[in-house]
C-alpha cells in the first residue's frame, strides 16, 4: 500500500469528522424548530453533503433503501451535482482533473460511519453504498450521467437508458442490498464525532487488498439465522391461533353435549 493512498483515505476521514459535526449542528437547528440556510459557493457540492447527511440522521424515512434512493435522486441528481465532472475516472486512480473531486464519496464514506455506529437504523447495508459509488464512477446505468437535469434532457438520458434503481428494488438483487438486522429507528440518531470513532472504510479503500470471504459468510449466516427467527416465530403464531381458533364438528359438539349430565334445579326448602 502506497504512502500516497494511506494519506488519502486519512484525509477521507479527517474530512468525514468535518461533515459529520457540521450535520450535527443543523440537525440541532432543526430539532429546536429553527429556520437554517445552508449556502456554498455554488450549492452543488458540499452543501448537498449537509443537506443530505442532515436528512439521514433526522428522518428514518431516509434510513430505509427507497427513502435513501428517493433521497439521492433529489438532493444529488435533480439538484444538479456535475457527477461527469467529479467522477471522471476511478476513485482509485492516482490523478486528477481540475475539476474532479470525490464529493459523492464523501457523502457514501459519512453515511458508513452512521451505519458502522446505528448498525440497527439502516435498512441498508455495506454493499448498497460501496455499489451507488461504482455506479457513479462507471455505471451501465444512466442514472449518474451528466452533469444537470438540463444535460440529461437534452440527450434524452432517461428515454435511452436504464434507471439503477429499477436494477437494485428488483426482487432477485434487492436482497443482497439488506441489512438483516435491521429495525427501523424513528429516533434522530447522533452520531459520535470523537476521532476514535471515525474509521477507516476498509471495505471499500481496501477492497482489492483486505480479504472478504469471511465477511460474505458471517453475512450468509445472519440472514439464515435470521430467517430461521422469522420462520420460527411465524409456526409459533400459527400454533397458537390454531388452539385459539378449534372449530369442532357440529356432531362432536353435540355428542359431547349429550355425555355431560343434566343441570337440575335445586329442590325447594320446605
């Protein structure tokens, strides 16, 4: 590992520790019910990490994988971040362009730590983000394509290509973009920004480097306890409304009627 690239994911880090203390103080303008503007230079690209980032740690909406899809298709897409020109090639590679930067990185690398920290809060998991990442950077999609809405209707983006979304909330591939343990939070959720808390994403930085398999099973065996859980408490229900809900034959209720002994009257006190 070059010395260059362990001070870039450093600085991935120190910049994550910036962003997410700056959400953190909106987020406390708007639990006090306060009116909060945020403005940058040009309202494209840090200011759409505070606005969004801010979002994920109010609203549980955001949390859940088509309220954070809603949410990127909003604040990033439609509000016209130029991902042609921060994404011009691999978040690996070694250089820049002048106007590359790694601004949706940054926003994914902040939305890691919150779920490294509220493991329970995000329907989502490690792969969806590292997976909208790749996307952004070389996609077969055209989702990312452009640099503004204005762009994308000019050539007609959504007409000839396909939506990633549509890929990732079909049946067969939207599992694998789950968190298996996860409960949704209705709660703000506030992250820690201690530097010890803010680590390194080593599986996405890492990636090629750190083995994975031991990750993919630990995963494959959650979700089979998981579904062993959910199975287990779905026979236990059904049990338990069978013996609540017996409906006996009509003859056996009447043969059992005539087994019981005749009821009398008690016999007057003279």
């Amino acid at each position: 590992m070059t010395l260059k690239m362990i001070l870039l994911c450093f600085s991935h880090c120190i910049d994550a520790i910036i962003s997410i203390s700056t959400n953190c103080i909106i987020g406390l303008c708007f639990r006090e019910e306060a009116c909060v503007l945020v403005h940058g230079s040009e309202g494209t690209d840090t200011t759409l990490i505070v606005t969004a980032l801010a979002q994920v740690i109010l609203d549980p909406d955001c949390r859940t994988v088509s309220g954070f899809q809603a949410l990127i298709e909003r604040e990033w897409i439609q509000a016209g971040h130029p991902f042609h020109l921060r994404c011009a090639q691999a978040a690996y590679s070694h250089s820049r362009l002048k106007h590359e930067a790694p601004v949706f990185l940054l926003f994914m690398d902040c939305c890691w730590q919150l779920e490294r920290q509220f493991p329970f809060s995000m329907e989502f998991n490690e792969h969806f983000l590292s997976s909208l990442i790749q996307n952004a950077y070389a996609s077969e999609y055209g989702t990312f394509l452009c640099n503004s809405e204005k762009e994308r209707c000019l050539y007609a983006v959504r007409e000839k290509t396909h939506s990633l979304w549509c890929w990732m909330n079909h049946p067969s591939e939207r599992r694998q973009f789950l968190n298996p343990l996860y409960e949704r939070n209705p709660l703000v959720i506030w992250p820690s920004v201690e530097p010890q808390s803010v680590q390194l994403w080593t599986g996405f930085f890492l990636h090629w480097i750190l083995p994975t398999d031991h990750i993919t099973c630990a995963q494959a065996q959650i979700w089979r306890l998981v579904n062993f859980t959910v199975a287990s408490c779905k026979d236990a229900e059904a049990a338990e409304h069978g013996l609540l809900c017996v409906d006996l034959p009509h003859s056996a209720v009447n043969s059992r009627r005539g087994n019981m002994p005749e009821s009398k009257a008690p016999a007057p006190v003279s």
